[in-house]
C-alpha cells in the first residue's frame, strides 16, 4: 500500500459511531516485516478533515472497501463507499469516496467522491451506489 513492500489492510467499520451517529469509518492498518498490526493505523469518516460530506445516520461508510494503485505511484488509493449515503433529498443513494496513497499512508489531499448521479443515474432511492455482492 505505502510502497514499502508489505502488505496493508484497510478495514471497513460501516457501523462505527461518528458524531454519536451511526455512519461508519474505514481504518487502514500498515504492514511491516513484523507483519500487520495497529501501530501506525490510521481512521478516516466523513468528519475527518479534507473528507467530503457529513456523517449521518445510516451512511455506512466503510460498508465497502478496495485498495489499488489507480494512478501509478505505486502506493494504493483506497476506495471506500457508503451504501447508505443520502444524494440531496434522495435517500440511500450511495456514494464512494478515493483517498490517495502516500508514503506515509492515505491522505485527504486531493480526495475524491462520486455517487450515480455522475454516470446518469438519478432520483433512484435505495441504489445503494457502491455496495458490493457477494454471490
């Protein structure tokens, strides 16, 4: 994930309590070549500052989670969705959020977020934007 050689975990906490809500957090936990542990963990949620959004009940974030290197820098970006979050007026519409790899581990610079409206999918209560299968 940090370019370092060892593997690193992110976590997703869809249920963690977040400004006495439940809207839910992702923790991404370094390896080493002691192997994984919390040392150095870091958490994120939509109060963290740089991250888009405001934690509401339900949101779920973290209810979905994936790391990859999508920008070539060899440290993984996590993707992170919140299944639950409201669009506007639109409930349960989804919304997936990409923080950047770094040497140091994730950051909230140049954080991105998008939900279905971006490819066209509009009004569409309960889309869930971001949830995964597992079939």
């Amino acid at each position: 994930m940090t370019g370092d050689g060892y593997a690193d975990i992110a976590v997703g906490v869809p249920s963690e309590a977040v400004r006495g809500t439940d809207a839910g957090a992702v923790v991404l936990l370094k390896g080493s070549a002691d192997g994984v542990s919390a040392t150095g963990a870091q958490a994120f949620h939509q109060e963290t500052t740089g991250v888009p959004g405001v934690a509401e009940d339900g949101d779920r974030f973290g209810s979905s989670v994936h790391l990859a290197d999508i920008d070539g820098t060899g440290e993984a970006d996590l993707f992170a969705a919140a299944e639950g979050e409201d669009i506007g007026t639109v409930a349960d519409a989804g919304a997936v959020w990409v923080l950047r790899g770094a040497s140091s581990g994730l950051t909230t610079s140049g954080v991105t977020s998008f939900n279905g409206a971006d490819f066209g999918f509009t009004g569409n209560a309960g889309l869930r934007f971001g949830e995964v299968f597992d079939h």
